[in-house]
C-alpha cells in the first residue's frame, strides 16, 4: 500500500510545493543572455531523438503567408499574397531544427523580388539551419487584364503559379515555375457526329466541350515571364476561358472552339510545339486535364522532352489538384 502523500495544515498542496503564478508577465523582458540559458530541446543531443536516428530528407514549414514583391514582363511590380513552403534535409545524428529560422531568414528578403533573389534565400535559411539541401515553394495567384473576344470590355483572369526552388548540398540550384491555364476543350469526335446528326436526319445537336487546365513546370536560369507562359498557351490552345462575356463574347467564343477542336492528347502536343522553341527553358512537363462533360471521369494526358528530369509518374493527388479553383 502507498503512503498518503504529506500535505499542509490547510490540505491544498503537498509539502515543499509550490504553486506556480498563474498571472502572465507583460513585464518580462529576457535579455539576449538569459535567453542562451532557455532550454533547447529541438538542438538536444542525439540521445533524445525519439524512434530510428536516421537522416531526414525533408523538414519544415507548410503554408504560412506573407505578401511579396512579383516584377511584371512591362515594367513595374505587384505585390501578391505567397503561402511558402521551406525544408531542409537533417542529419541522422541531429534531433530536430528550429523552424522558425526558416521564415526569419526568409523576412529579410520580404522586399526583394523573389524570382532574383532565390538561390540567395536558400543559401541563407540553409546555412543558418547548418544543413546540406534547401527546398523552397512559393504559390500563389497572378492576375493579368485580359479583354473580351468582341466586345471590348476587360476583366482580370487569375493565373494559379508556384515557383519552386532546391539547392542541394553540392551548391546545386534548381528553379523551377509551374503555371496552370484554364481553357476549353471541344471534343472533335463529338463535333463530327453533332454535324452527320444534323445533316443525315436534320437534328438538333450540341457538342460536347469542358473545362479544361493544363498545367506547365519548366526549369530555367534565365528568367521566363508567366506573361510569356500565358502567351504560350494562348498561342497554343486559342480557347482560354473568358472573364467578361457579353452575347458577342459568347458567339466569339462558340466560334472559337468550333476552329480549335482537340482531344486532350492534340493538347499536351501543341503545348509542346510552344515550349520546344524557346530556348530559355531548359526542361519541361505538360500535364493536361479535360474534365469531361459526356463522362463522369476526367481524360487525360502527360508530355515531356526528351531526357527530361521531370518524373512521367503522376500521383493521384496530383491529378486530382487540376482543377480551376475560385
């Protein structure tokens, strides 16, 4: 049987406790010395890791965001909300790292343009952390003015784009920018029998077409605008969906798909026609999506150069992630 634990004439606390203040101290300044006395837990000695000690090839911070500066291809900047991911790799024999660091060394770039200054983020957030490889992505929404098919008016379209980043521990950078344009995909074989049904018995028909997104990641040193990318795609495709749409619009727009007729594997294509060209971009990946009108499941289709170091394996979350968001 255990012993009943001693306590104090009032029958509160045991003998030798004391209770710990409960008020917070607004008035607590610590000193940068009392600071190195704090524990340190995350910077322990390895006999604290908990489970197998073995190195860890990425470790960080997922989405916190802050506004940063983008240049634009005419001159000038915008500035748009980013949700940052950053990692690091960890050493086997380390315990953990102090995460914030992460976003600290990043603040002190919070207004430089990202797309110069990069590699020089990761360096600094890598060193300060004393690791051998650094990850960075950085996601975000830009807008560009975009005028209507016929009648004149204009609306912003919003153009989904990550910028993506690695240094590893030989001093290797990597950049790569991903951009996803949202477009309309009529289906010629749909346009061919609507046509032999209206001729053969004179019915009334309507093609099938849907929302389609085709989502560009290329790797390059000298800078590719996302204007260019946009213009790629419109050169391409022809059918970007519209912002602002008025009856004329709407007739542009029908007249448009009946030119431009593609299966989704006619659209990973003339994506690549586009993308081949330009010399600036050192690798690429296509991947395309047509969510289907006529089937309840998606097509779809993935392109790449050849020797290309981006991976033909595409998850499902990765499929699934090809959809116009709002």
């Amino acid at each position: 049987m255990s012993k009943p634990i001693n306590t104090s004439k009032n029958n509160k606390s045991p003998i030798g406790y004391n209770e710990p203040n409960g008020e917070y101290d607004a008035d607590y300044k610590p000193t940068k010395k009392d600071i190195e006395t704090f524990p340190d837990i995350q910077n322990g000695r390895s006999s604290l890791i908990q489970g197998t000690p073995v190195a860890i090839q990425q470790v960080g911070i997922h989405n916190f965001r802050l506004p940063l500066k983008y240049q634009k291809r005419e001159g000038g900047s915008i500035e748009l909300e980013t949700k940052v991911t950053g990692t690091v790799s960890l050493e086997a024999h380390k315990k953990g790292i102090n995460m914030s660091r992460i976003m600290t060394s990043f603040y002190e770039f919070k207004n430089e343009y990202v797309f110069d200054k990069l590699d020089v983020i990761l360096s600094k957030y890598r060193d300060d952390l004393n690791s051998f490889d650094s990850k960075i992505l950085l996601k975000f929404s830009y807008p560009m003015m975009k005028q209507s098919l016929r009648s004149g008016l204009e609306g912003y379209q919003y153009y989904a784009s990550a910028l993506e980043g690695h240094l590893n521990g030989n001093g290797k950078f990597k950049k790569i920018l991903h951009f996803d344009f949202v477009y309309s995909s009529a289906c010629p074989c749909s346009y061919e029998l609507a046509e032999f049904a209206r001729n053969d018995r004179n019915q009334a028909t309507v093609t099938h077409s849907q929302r389609s997104v085709a989502r560009i990641s290329i790797e390059f040193d000298e800078i590719v605008w996302i204007e260019d990318l946009q213009e790629m795609c419109e050169k391409a495709l022809h059918t970007e969906t519209q912002v602002i749409v008025k009856r004329e619009d709407e007739m542009a727009f029908a007249e448009l798909n009946g030119s431009y007729l593609k299966f989704v594997e006619d659209a990973a294509r003339l994506l690549y026609e586009q993308l081949i060209k330009d010399k600036r971009i050192k690798d690429f990946r296509i991947i395309c999506s047509h969510q289907e009108s006529l089937h309840s499941h998606d097509a779809v289709s993935v392109i790449l150069p050849p020797n290309s170091s981006f991976g033909e394996d595409i998850s499902h979350e990765l499929w699934s992630s090809l959809i116009h968001t709002s």
